[in-house]
C-alpha cells in the first residue's frame, strides 16, 4: 500500500487549525484573559425564525411514515432548485436551467471536490492572497508545480492583473469576490475581461461568490453570470453559511452550465456523474430550511442579519483606521484587512495582537506570500465584544 504523497507536500496544518491551537495554548497560559476572537469566519447570530420554523416542520415530516423522506436527490429537491433559479437568477436577468444548479454541503466542499473533473495536468491560475483551500486541493490532487501564482496587492487594489500575451495561459482560474481575505470587490468591466480572456483561451473560470450577500451596491456584479458570455467558461460556487448563517447547519450550490463543453463534453455532465457516485445529498430538513430562506419573511430576517455583520465590519475598518492602521475591506465584505506596523511579521503581530489586546486575528502570510504584511480581522462576533476589541486596540496601538 502506498499513501498519496501529494499531502506531503501541504504545509502540516490547515491555516485556521494553526490559529485555534495557539490560541488555546495561550488562553491555557493566560486563564484570566478575556479573549476575543475576529480571526475564523464563523457566525455567531442564531438561525433566523423563518428557518427555524421550517426546520421544525421538516422534522415533524420525517416522523410521520405518510411523509417520511429517505435520500434525497444528489442534485437537490425541485422545491429548492427552483427557489435558488428564481430568486438568485431569473429576478437579476440570468437565463439558467434547475437542471446546472447542484445542491451541497457547502462551498468548501465543492470547492475542492471540483478539482475531480478535470486532469491533472492542467495549469492552475489562484490569487494570493488566497482561501487556503484552492491552493490545498490542487496540492492534494497533484497539481503542486501547475500553479499559477497571480500576485495581487494595495498597488492593484488586490485584484489579479489578466496574463499577458507572454505569460502561461492557465487552463483553470480560481476568481473569488467579493474576496476572501481581501474584501476586494471587482466590476462588470473587470471581471468581463477575464470572461472574454477565459473564453478565448478555453479556459474554465471557478467562481466563488460565497460572499455576493454583502453586497449592497447593484452596480457591483453579485453573480459571473451577469456578465456576458460567462455561462460558456464559468462555473460559480455559492453558499448559505454566510448568507443565512448556515455554517453549522451546511449548504450550498454549485452551477455548472450546458454550455461549459470542454473536449467535445459537457462539464455538467461530469459533475453530475461525480456528485451521484461520491455524494448522497443534503438531508430533506436543510433542503428545507433552505427553501425558507426565500420566503418573504427569511429574506427580510436574513437581512437583517448581514446588516448587522456589515456594520460590524464597518465599526473594525473605522476603529483600526483610527487608530493609525490602513486598511482595507470592510464594506461589501465581513472582512477587513489590515496593514500591519514595520517590524512584524503576520505571525508576530497575531501574538503581539493577542498579548496586548487579547483579541485573536487571521495572519495574513496564512494566504499566502503576498499576504505577508497584514492580518485580517472578522466582523462576525458579537456587537459588544466587536466594540471591545475595537477599543482595546485603540487603546494600544493609537499615537
């Protein structure tokens, strides 16, 4: 028996494994610190009332023998295929099929688990700084020496520049917006020249947009889909853990469109005939929690609570800024990126940040290279221990 020894080369944790553990070594060290957490991308608001109440229903269902549900369609029910084409596209414009819409368990999953339709041998295109699961599932599927690093920086408002005509065409492109760590948003006119570059190139875009609930401003694109040409190179990657707070409850979709043909096959086909091999569906009661989302209530109460995480988030960005830090992000994101001081690592300024402040951040070389210098803070904590943190670190780091 041999291992895959393309774990080896993985650096030896997952970036926020490493931030929990030391975290709980200093919280051991430290029993009085009153320690705040801004760093993993967790909510803390409960499920709102309408998905509470659809779950109950739901269970209710599954113990009665006349409308017991046993597993469900790999794909998703209709009911929730065809609230998610409604809703996420047919109201903003976009023509799909509930046929290229595939229920999951998250887009973390899918994000990794995307990489099972195409060879090995293709070239990777992946921004850093980045969501450390690109880079870790192309390692993971052999991928390591076809990546290509697409440096993003202050310099270019951290958005990818397009290849060149000299440069290595990728045959896969992760794009992520708005951006996870960066909080970067990108526009129509930017995110059409990647599609027209992909289409040229046939090249496939992977586009997470896990994060498109955050955005508020209709000039900025929620979907690739609102640009043309984008259904014959895009495949995008959604998630209800943030929109609705569905990180412990995990769902998600993925679109893959007819028109993704790539060596005379349909990718949809192919994604099909993995999902139906290797997943066995979203359980009946999430599919229905996730119905609930859409109604008019779920909507209204879902709102309510990215409202909250957006001015939590723009609370991070007006306090560090005030306390002398630049930084970025922090409005159509529930992230903010910070610049560090001159003489710290990201690792150094995470302990500096938790020995003076108590408050625990994500270090910015943890997204890679080009994510040395910074650190990103969260705004999906409570309001009251945001604002602590807040002042905490005015306290200690404003001249």
């Amino acid at each position: 028996m041999k291992i895959n020894k393309n774990f080896l080369d993985l650096e030896e944790s997952y970036l926020f494994s490493t931030v929990n553990k030391k975290t709980r070594e200093f919280a051991a060290s430290h029993p009085d610190a009153d320690i705040i957490k801004l760093s993993i991308g967790d909510v803390t608001r409960p499920l709102c009332p309408a998905v509470i109440d659809a779950m109950h229903k739901a269970v209710d269902e599954m113990a009665d023998e006349k409308t017991f549900r046993g597993y469900p369609p790999e794909q998703g029910y209709d009911f929730i295929l065809e609230k998610i084409l409604e809703n996420d596209y047919t109201k903003r414009g976009i023509k799909l099929n509930k046929d290229e819409i595939f229920l999951s368990d998250g887009a973390k999953s899918d994000c990794g688990n995307i990489g099972d339709i195409f060879a090995t041998d293709n070239t990777v295109a992946i921004c850093d700084p980045v969501y450390p699961v690109y880079i870790d599932t192309n390692i993971m599927n052999g991928r390591k020496d076809k990546i290509i690093i697409l440096p993003c920086s202050a310099e270019t408002e951290f958005l990818p520049a397009i290849p060149g005509e000299n440069d290595k065409v990728p045959d896969i492109i992760y794009l992520c917006f708005p951006n996870n760590p960066t909080g970067t948003v990108a526009s129509k006119a930017y995110l059409k020249k990647w599609v027209d570059y992909a289409n040229k190139h046939h090249s496939v875009i992977l586009y997470d947009s896990a994060y498109e609930a955050f955005i508020t401003d209709p000039e900025i694109p929620k979907s690739i889909y609102e640009i043309e040409g984008a259904e014959s190179c895009a495949i995008e990657l959604r998630s209800f853990s943030k929109t609705a707070g569905f990180t412990g409850l995990r769902c998600g979709y993925t679109v893959v469109p007819h028109k993704l043909v790539f060596d005379n096959v349909e990718l949809n086909s192919l994604w099909r005939r993995r999902q139906s091999t290797k997943f066995n569906g979203v359980s009946y009661i999430t599919q229905r929690a996730a119905e609930a989302v859409y109604s008019s209530e779920g909507q209204k109460q879902i709102q309510e609570n990215l409202s909250f995480y957006r001015e939590n988030a723009e609370l991070i960005f007006k306090g560090v800024t005030e306390a002398g830090f630049k930084a970025f992000g922090g409005k159509y994101s529930p992230y903010v990126w910070l610049k560090i001081p001159e003489g710290f690592t990201s690792w150094s300024f995470f302990d500096e940040l938790l020995v003076k402040c108590n408050v625990v951040g994500t270090p910015g070389s943890g997204f890679g290279k080009m994510g040395e210098g910074y650190l990103r803070l969260t705004g999906f904590g409570s309001r009251e221990r945001t604002i602590e943190a807040i002042e905490r670190i005015k306290k200690n780091f404003a001249k």
